[in-house]
C-alpha cells in the first residue's frame, strides 16, 4: 500500500491508566494474538500508536488500501483450500490450545477479582462506573 494513501490512525488501549479493570481474559487474548511483551506495554501504558508502530508490535499484520480491502481479504482467505478445512481447524486448535487454558484460568481471575474488589465500593468504583453507562 502506498504510504500516501494511508489514513492518519491511531491505537490504543486505556483502560488500566484510567482505572478501569482490564480483564485477565482479554489479556490473555492480547497476549496470544501479539505476544507477552507488546501485549504488556500496550495494556499496562494506554499509549496511542500510529500505524507503523503497531504493524511493527503485531497488532496489525497486513493493510490494505480501502478499495482493496475486501479482494485482499478474499484472496487470503482462499489460500486454505476447502478440502484441507478439518486439518486447518485442528491445526488452528493445537495452535490455541495453551490459550485457551491459560484463558480458562483467566475467567477464574477474573471471577476472584470481582469478588473481592466490589465487596469494598471504593476498589470497585471504576469498574462500576465504566458498566452504568
């Protein structure tokens, strides 16, 4: 894609500097889908990052010009042959199985978290504030 046909964008994750409880399981996705270092420092930090940078951290793998964008996707979609579609999905659940444990465990987290900090309102007062809406 031509650098001039970029759009000015921005990506970010705000919710732990603002106060608001990230929860262990969608950590645990971020986690899976760009690894443990980038995950850290785009959930801990609410940075905004432009394109370049998180194409570089792996959030973002491929772009396209907007007028492309559903070919492309078409054609890369088509690289898995219809014939190899129940070894693709095996394949695709080995590669998530520790994931989906570590996920598992994550929903637990989670579930300990809330609890425990909504038993005291003042601990629990972001996320509280961030659900009325």
């Amino acid at each position: 894609m031509e650098t001039g046909s970029i759009p000015t964008v921005g990506f970010a994750l705000n919710e732990v500097p603002i106060g608001i409880h990230m929860p262990a399981v969608y950590c645990e996705i971020i986690k899976h889908a760009i690894g443990p270092r980038a995950a850290s420092e785009l959930t801990l930090f609410g940075q905004v990052y432009d394109l370049a940078a998180v194409e570089k951290m792996g959030v973002i793998g491929k772009t396209a010009a907007p007028s492309r964008l559903l070919d492309d996707a078409v054609a890369w979609a088509a690289l898995v042959s219809p014939d190899c579609y129940p070894v693709y999905a095996f394949a695709k659940r080995a590669l998530q199985a520790a994931t989906m444990a570590a996920i598992d465990a994550a929903a637990r987290l989670d579930g300990d978290w809330l609890s425990l900090a909504c038993q005291t309102p003042r601990a629990c007062a972001p996320t509280r504030a961030a659900t009325a809406n």
